[in-house]
C-alpha cells in the first residue's frame, strides 16, 4: 500500500466516525470516576472494619469531586447541549410503547432515542440529585474538621441541623452505591459496550449511529 | 434496625440524630445486587424466546 492509498484508507476509516465525546468530556468522566471510587472507598471501608486515615484523602477528593460537578455544570450549560439530556415527550412516549412490548401488550414499536436513551437520561437526573446532595452537605460538613485552608467553627449550625446535613450525606452516599454498581454493570454488558468505547475512544461507528439513534433527534455533521 | 444514628444531647435530657445509620448498608448494596440479578435474569429469558421464534420461522 502507498503512502497516498493509506492516507485515503485512514481518512475513510475517519469519515466512518460519529464523534460521541470530545476528550476534555471524556477526561471530567473518568476523573469523576476515580474520584467517586476513592470518596466511596474512604467513606465506607473503615465502617466496614478497615481501619486507616480516611478523613483528609476523603475530604480533599471530595473538593476535586466538588471542581468537577463545578467544570461540569458550566460546560453542559455553554458548551454542550444540555437539551440532550432532558427526558421529552419523544421519550415518554417511547418508553411507553417499549413497556408495552415487554409485557406483550403490542402497539407501535418504540422509536430510536436520540443520543441518550431514555433510562441513560432518568439515571443521569438520578446521580445528578445524589451527586449534588452528598457535595452540598460534604461541604456544609468541612465546617466541623480543622484543615490548613481554615479552622473548625461546629456552632455554625443547632445540633438537629447538623443531624439532617449528616443524615443526607448518608443516605446519598449509600445510594450511590446502589447506582454506581447499576452503572458498571450496563458498561459491562455487551449490548452497551458501543456507549462504554464512545467513553474511551470518544467515537462510535456510523453504523453504530444509524442503527442505535434517530438520526433527526441527534443531529451530527458529516465531518462527525 | 434504625434509620439513623443517635446521641444523648448535650443537655443529657434527650437522644439527638447524628446521622443515617450504617446498619443501612447492606441494603443499598443489595437493591443493587438484586436489580442487575432481575434485569440479567429478564434479559437472558428474553434472549431464550427470541432463539425460540427464530428456531419455529425456520
């Protein structure tokens, strides 16, 4: 093969691409990924019995998880189309008829999701209330431990209140737990794995995007 | 099993919520364990009716 006929075959194999996630998208995931995995690993390894120094490793990932949530919520609103992600008619109406299917009740056939399904998108609302529940309350809580940054003031809030912001980091934490082993899982499965390479490689075929989405519902430009 | 973890107030005279309990725990480990065991479990019957209808259109 040529040098020229390699470039043709390259930029072929190029033009075949759907871009699904741009790299800096792709860089928040995975760092709010391990950021997650180490937050859960300190939070509930020493309740589970092993015991080491959590408490700075959890509360300084817990400031990088803050930035991230922080870098997140700015570029969905100015740079992505956060519209994307919003369950819509097309979507109830989708799962609708896909419930139907299921239990065999017939009707129309759902039509393709745009570029999230709908579960992706009811997932997404879901972690998105935890995620800001257990940030919110985390940093309501560095009020309580003494760091370089600044000194412990535990009278800011009455003993009830500080009960309630506990109790949510709690309960939002433990949730968690129950989405993100829903989340690894869906990665896992082999019918998903063309969403779980988008994640890593930031593409999905074109035949993967014609046959997996509505090519009306997620718009994409001939260059991908 | 409790919801949430207590202490006796500072004034003595009551039991004030510190926090949800951890006794929790196990539970939101398990929902978790038991959707992915139900949606495995539909998918793989589902997979199995699908090669059926396929094996009686041939």
């Amino acid at each position: 093969m040529s040098a020229s006929e390699a470039l043709a075959s390259t930029s072929l194999a190029r033009a075949d691409r759907v871009k699904r996630h741009a790299p800096v998208d792709r860089i928040y995931h995975w760092l709010t990924a391990a950021s997650v995995l180490v937050l859960m690993g300190t939070a509930f390894l020493p309740i589970i019995g092993w015991k080491f120094e959590w408490l700075t490793l959890h509360w300084t990932t817990g400031i990088v998880l803050t930035l991230l949530v922080l870098f997140h919520i700015v570029r969905a609103l100015i740079w992505q189309d956060w519209r994307a992600m919003v369950v819509d008619m097309a979507d109830i109406r989708n799962g609708w008829r896909a419930l139907a299917h299921a239990v065999r009740r017939g009707g129309a056939a759902p039509d393709k999701p745009g570029k999230y399904k709908l579960l992706q998108k009811l997932y997404h609302l879901a972690i998105a209330i935890l995620v800001l529940s257990v940030v919110v309350s985390g940093l309501l809580m560095l009020l309580k431990i003494d760091t370089p940054l600044w000194r412990r003031n535990p009278y800011w809030f009455a003993a009830d209140t500080w009960g309630a912001i506990y109790s949510i980091h709690g309960f939002a934490a433990m949730a968690m737990i129950t989405f993100v082993m829903i989340h690894i899982y869906f990665a896992l499965r082999p019918e998903e794995w063309w969403l779980t390479r988008s994640m890593l490689r930031g593409w999905i075929s074109r035949a993967e995007y014609l046959n997996h989405c509505d090519s009306k519902r997620w718009v994409v430009s001939d260059r991908g | 099993m409790h919801l949430f973890r207590f202490a006796t107030s500072i004034y003595g005279d009551s039991d004030v919520v510190i926090g949800a309990s951890w006794d929790l725990l196990p539970w939101f480990v398990g929902a978790g364990a038991a959707l992915i065991l139900a949606h495995a479990v539909l998918k793989a019957v589902a997979r199995g009716r699908l090669r059926q209808a396929a094996e009686i259109d041939q």
